[in-house]
C-alpha cells in the first residue's frame, strides 16, 4: 500500500466522524424524555454484543495480565527507534536495539496499548506511528539476512514482523485496522523480495502460511465499525454546549453542508437513520468476500441521505465503506501470499517444476485455494519464466488488469492487480 493512499484514507474516515458535529449541533433533546424506538435500537447493539457507552468501549477493549501483555515491549522498541527515514541506508544499522525489542516483543501474543477510549474522538493513539516504521525495520532485517544467506532469521523477522502488524487486531478503532493493513502490507511485499532471493525450507515456509492464514482471521473491521458507531452515539447523546468541543473542527469538512437545515430537524430522526444504516454496515463486515463489498456498495449509496436531507451522514458511511474496500484489498494480498507460500513448497517437493494450475497445490500443500475477495473465482496464475511464477488478485477495480502490479507513483487512476511474483 503506497503512503498516501493510506493517509488519504485515513483522512477520508476523520472526515466521515467531524462532519457528526453538524449532524449533531443545534438539535439535541436534551432533558427530553428518551425515545422508545432509540432505547431499544440501542439495546439491540448491547444484545448483539457490542458497545453503546464510550466506558463500554474501553472496555471492550480488553487489558491481558501484563506477563501476556506485549504493548510495555513494543512502546521500549518504539522509543529506541533512531530519528532517522526508512529509506535511509543507515536505517537497519542504528536500529539494532529496537529490532531486539520487537522480537521479544513478539513472544508475547497478546496486546493492548495504553489508550484511553472513554475519550471518545479525542483518544489519543500515539503508538500507531511507529508501527508501520517497525514493520519497515523487520521488512529490511529479513531481506538482509536473506542476502546473507540465514533464511532462519529471516523467516522470524516476517513472522515478527506480522505479529507487530496484528497487535493492534483488537484495538476497535478504524484509524488503527489501516494502520495495521498497511503493516501487514509492508510484510507482504518484504517476504516476495526475500522470495526472489532464496528458497525457505518446507517446514519455514510452513510457519509463514500458517501465519498469513491467521491474519485474515478474525473480525477487525466489525470491531472497528461497531466502535465508531459507539464514538458516533457518544456525539449524539452530548449536550450541545459540549458538542463543538468533541474532536477538532477540520478543514473542508462542511463545505456541502446545510447547517441551517439540520437544525430545523429532529435530532432523534437523524440519529435512528444513523443507526439504522451503521446496523446495516456493521453486517456488511461480517459476510465473506465478495458478498460484503457488494452489501457495503448498496449500505453507502447517498440517494437515501441526500433524499432526507442527511448528507453529512452519507458522507459518512461513504468514508467507512471505503475501509471496507480495503479490507477486501488486504484480504487479497494475504491470499495471494498463501498461495504463493504453498507454491514454494510445491516448488521443494517436485525439483523446482511448477504446476499446470493452482488445483495442483491443494490439499497437500494447501487445504483449499482461497478465492480471490474482488469476484470469488480462483485466484489467477501465470508462469512468469520458466522458473518463475505470478499469482494476483483482480484488486479494486474488478477488471483481470493480467497480473500488473500497483505502481510504485503516486497516481491512483492507473489500473492494477494485487500481484505475488517469484522469478527466482
């Protein structure tokens, strides 16, 4: 994933949660009497689960007993990072002391970081700025040591690597599920260069399957869309002398927006759309691919909101289906990964022939060929060179681009695939 992008996404989402300040400002019932349908739509959510208060949220978010807790680890590693870019080639060099502190850190299979989420918009989320710049560190470690021939260590810098990306897995809060699609990501691309250097032993390559089958597992995104919905409900449920302080105003946030339309609704109506729709999109996550992209695309639609005058609401969902999007797009990688791992170990086994087609790998080598998450068919599959191999997922577009990989520019109108190749 390029940087911007995942800035440009991240900005989309901080957008979609300030335009809730319009939504909200000037028409709460406060000391009203509280409306039925609201009280049992919010029951609902608890019944299924998931958290209404920002105390349940934190709470949500659950603390492991520190022996188990790997975030003290992680927060030293961040801290002996040395102040210098990823791109720079002194980088691995003068980051020996943290890169020992992410591998300890990865003994430890559980984490929650210190944040306070009773704060709502406002939580502070310091530790998801040096995630990425570790997933880079341990990306670079493995490479190294794969060019020096230990392709032991370089596995565990992966697997490290993949670790760091997942300690975030249940930190409800969208901003870090992309954080952690980027880090994981970043350990993709480090294993197909690695890849394209030397060859794993089966039993590494194993380990590394069995890992990038893990990360898809799990409900990230639910987790995610169910914590900005309860951050959402927080807004709501505010006075309105507190709702112009509830996260800072951003720039270009209201330009669209009628405020002076909202204020002559009703809060409750806007706030049963709202939940009515977030109910909608919270399931769209929990359907596989591609039924959920196709659920997300009909929940985002803004005719319904612009119909009752909820813009800013439809601006909104637009912003957390798009996380949807890229949900689906890391799914793609990691599946492709997978496949390209069990094609390393049909590699191993057959003298370095490689197969007609990917029916070949299954079960021996794989128990299944994941479907690729844009279309459900099979991932597709080329022999690159007579020793090398690609395997892709359509991507974003939906459109077979024959295997073109993302570009390594800054332009998005450019048609790709999400490729794993191997001309080793």
């Amino acid at each position: 994933m390029q940087t911007k992008s995942l800035l440009s996404h991240i900005k989309l989402a901080l957008l979609g949660v300030s335009v809730l300040v319009f939504l909200a400002s000037g028409c709460n019932n406060e000391g009203g009497k509280p409306d039925a349908q609201l009280s049992a739509k919010l029951d609902a959510i608890r019944q299924a689960g998931h958290p209404v208060t920002l105390a349940e949220l934190n709470a949500w978010y659950v603390e492991p007993p520190a022996s188990e807790n790997a975030a003290p680890l992680y927060a030293e590693a961040f801290a002996a990072l040395a102040p210098v870019e990823a791109t720079s080639p002194s980088f691995l060099a003068q980051n020996q002391k943290a890169l020992e502190l992410l591998h300890q850190a990865a003994s430890r299979n559980k984490c929650r970081y210190p944040v306070d989420l009773t704060k709502g918009y406002s939580s502070l989320l310091l530790h998801l700025r040096d995630i990425k710049k570790c997933a880079q560190l341990l990306s670079q470690a493995a490479n190294s040591h794969a060019a020096n021939g230990q392709m032991g260590p370089a596995a565990q810098s992966l697997l490290d690597g993949l670790h760091l990306a997942r300690s975030v897995e249940a930190e409800p809060v969208l901003v870090s599920q992309l954080v952690r699609i980027a880090s994981e990501t970043i350990i993709q691309t480090g294993l197909e260069s690695v890849l394209n250097r030397k060859a794993f032993t089966d039993e590494q390559l194993v380990r590394l399957q069995a890992a990038f089958r893990e990360a898809e597992s799990g409900g990230m995104m639910t987790r995610a869309l169910a914590a900005e919905r309860c951050n959402a409900i927080a807004v709501f449920q505010m006075p309105p002398s507190e709702q112009a302080t509830a996260f800072p105003q951003r720039e270009g946030a209201a330009k669209n927006i009628d405020t002076g339309a909202y204020r002559k609704s009703a809060i409750d109506a806007k706030f049963k759309f709202f939940l009515d729709r977030m109910a909608e999109g919270v399931k769209a996550t929990t359907l596989p691919f591609p039924k959920g992209l196709e659920a997300a695309s009909q929940w985002a639609d803004l005719n319904e909101a612009t119909t009752k005058g909820y813009q800013d609401s439809g601006v909104m969902l637009q912003s957390f289906a798009s996380s949807l999007e890229k949900a689906a797009e890391c799914a793609g990688r990691l599946r492709v990964t997978q496949a390209a791992l069990a094609m390393e170990r049909y590699r191993l086994a057959h003298k370095n022939a490689l197969p007609a087609s990917l029916d070949e790998l299954a079960p021996r080598f794989i128990d299944l060929i994941p479907d690729d998450p844009f279309d459900g068919q099979p991932l597709r599959y080329t022999k690159a060179s007579p020793k090398g191999f690609l395997i892709y997922s359509i991507g974003n577009d939906r459109k077979d681009d024959g295997g073109t990989p993302q570009p390594t520019s800054a332009r998005t109108d450019q048609p790709y695939d999400l490729t794993f190749a191997v001309r080793r």
